[in-house]
C-alpha cells in the first residue's frame, strides 16, 4: 500500500489539471474517490468539510486542505493544499503566454465560449452530489430546497443560511 501523503499527492496533482473554474467543478470526483472508493470520510464528513471549507475566508482549495488534514495531519494537509495548486498553476502559467500570443485568434473565442457552460455544468454536477450527501432526510432536504430558492430569488447573504441551517441541522440531529 502507497503511504498516505504520496495518495493525496497524486490524488490532488491529478484533479488540480480538471479543475476547470476552481475544485468545485471536480468536487464529484473527489467526492467518488474519498468517500465510495478510499473510504477516508463518510458521506456526511465530506459534506461537512466542504461546508466549512467555503464558509473559511480564503481560496476553494482548503477543501483539499481538510482532506489532507483529515487523512494525515498537518503533513497531509501541505501535501493536498499543494498538490492542488502546483501543478495548476504551472499548467497556467503556461497556457497563458499561448493565450495572449493568439490574442485575436477564432480559435481563442471558440474556446473561451465553450469553457462557461462546461464549467457551469461540473458546478451543477457538484451541487448534486453535494445535496445526495447532505439530504439524508425529508426535513433536510427541505431546508436544501428553501435555501437554494432564498439565494436565488433574494439577496440574503450565503453566510446567514449556512448558519441557520446549521442550526435546523443541529436541531434536526438533536
């Protein structure tokens, strides 16, 4: 068996080169390999460390972060956070002295026009495995359902609903 720094090495340098509009779009992916096939969370503690890794001021990869955390410690959270960005942000830095050379190109536009709905699509997909894990009952599925329309037809913000259903959810669990 691989030891567990070089697995989250691998596991996160190989999904920070799909993670196209940031990790949410391969949170599906994370999902299948941490929790169905690894088993290193249940699905309720990866719905959990998602949670608190969005609600934590800074970029989207603490997700990664947890997970190493969770797996090995501060070890295992330096390994996850970098692996998540490294290789990236390599491929980035590369793919954007291509981009600006062909600035005006047909190519570039297609492209860019075809990277949104792509994008758009891997966040729906996260979404749904993210509410799978998370409504384990009808009253969460519920506040599942109440929140996403609050968000979407007001301007309450995002962090007033995480706590309040943090608080249905521990009254719920109770």
């Amino acid at each position: 068996m691989m030891p567990m720094l070089m697995q989250l090495a691998l596991l996160f340098g190989r999904l920070s080169l799909l993670a196209v509009g940031g990790i949410n779009s391969t949170v599906p992916e994370i999902s299948r390999q941490v929790v169905e096939l690894r088993h290193w969370l249940t699905p309720a503690q990866f719905t959990q460390l998602y949670a608190i890794s969005n609600a934590a001021p800074g970029p989207n990869l603490l997700f990664s972060t947890m997970i190493g955390a969770h797996q090995a410690g501060i070890p295992g959270a330096l390994v996850a956070t970098l692996a998540m960005s490294l290789p990236a942000g390599a491929l980035a830095i590369l793919v954007s002295r291509v981009w600006d050379r062909y600035r005006e190109a047909r190519w570039r536009r297609i492209v860019q026009q075809a990277l949104l709905p792509m994008t758009a699509g891997l966040i729906l997909a996260a979404a749904g495995v993210l509410l799978r894990q998370a409504d384990t009952s009808l009253v969460l599925a519920a506040v599942s359902a109440i929140t996403a329309g609050l968000i979407w037809r007001t301007r309450v913000h995002p962090l007033w609903l995480l706590g309040a259903g943090a608080v249905i959810g521990l009254l719920v669990n109770v």
